[in-house]
C-alpha cells in the first residue's frame, strides 16, 4: 500500500484499501512461509467472516470472549505439541 502512496501518517487507512491490499498479500505470504491453508475465505465469505469478528472486538465482553478462547486454544495446542511429557 505505501508503494503506491496510499499510506498518510496523518489519516486513518480506509477499511477497503486494507481488505483489498489484505486480500492481495495474505496468500503470497502464505505461499512464500511455504504454510499449507485447509480453508481460503474469499469474497462474501470473507466478508462475512470480518463483520463477525468486528462485531465481536467492539464491545469489551466479546473482546474477553476471544482472547478467553485464544488462550484456552493455545494451552490445549501446548498441551498436545509442545510440552514434554513428564518422565517417570
């Protein structure tokens, strides 16, 4: 985005520029950090997806709700993949 001089210091960046730039460079990382993706969002789902999540961040409940689940998430995955098991 800042390439094309989209990017004031001084304003806010406009929601469809980030989403279009977003929609743009997410696969090409993805593909460059060789990561495997099960589900690609694309249009209207992709659309979908963002409204619900903004919905959620905008109130400090939802926002709890998230950070709750990413936490609870993340020990499970720690639990499973990267903690040693204890010995004997």
């Amino acid at each position: 985005m800042n390439a094309q001089a989209a990017i004031d210091a001084t304003q806010p960046i406009s929601v469809a520029a980030t989403l279009t730039a977003a929609r743009a460079l997410v696969p090409q990382l993805l593909e460059e950090d060789r990561i495997a993706v099960n589900q690609h969002l694309h249009g209207t789902a992709l659309d979908s997806f963002l409204a619900d999540l903004g919905g959620r961040t905008r109130s400090e409940d939802g926002m709890r709700e998230l950070l709750q689940a990413a936490a609870r998430d993340s020990g499970t995955y720690h639990a499973a993949y990267v903690q040693k098991k204890a010995k004997k």
